[in-house]
C-alpha cells in the first residue's frame, strides 16, 4: 500500500503547513503512477493500452493502390 508521510522541516523535524494551515504531505509519485496504470491495465481502461490500432480497414496492397490514384488525379 502507498505510504504517505508528513511532510517535515529538515531543519527542525516539525510537521510543515502552507500558508492557509493545512498540514503537507509527501508520497512517491512515481510508484503512484505505477500503481494507477496497473489498475487502469487490470480494469481493461484504453487510456492504458500497450498497442494502437492505426488500421483503415484497407490492406496495404489498397491503400498503395489508391495512393497512386490520388497522385494519378493531381497530374490530371
């Protein structure tokens, strides 16, 4: 589980607060982000997806040939 700390002054060890009085916190980011895409992974969310389809519907051999189409109609 994610460990959160008081945030403290490495001078005095006191608990630190901003300026309206809340106290601060620390935690590590970087394992919260971690945690967050593994979640996100386990629950099947796109946002997390390893891979992109970028497929038109089209095969390579269709999209080469209407390519040539289109610069066969720019010469027109």
């Amino acid at each position: 589980m994610q460990e959160i700390k008081p945030a403290r002054n490495p001078k005095t060890g006191k608990q630190r607060y901003d300026e309206d009085g809340n106290a601060l916190f620390t935690f590590n980011a970087s394992a919260a982000a971690r945690a967050l895409e593994l979640i996100g992974k386990h629950v099947e969310v796109g946002a997390f997806k390893d891979r992109l389809d970028v497929s038109h519907g089209m095969s390579i051999e269709e999209r080469i040939i209407a390519g040539r189409r289109r610069v066969r109609d720019l010469d027109d």
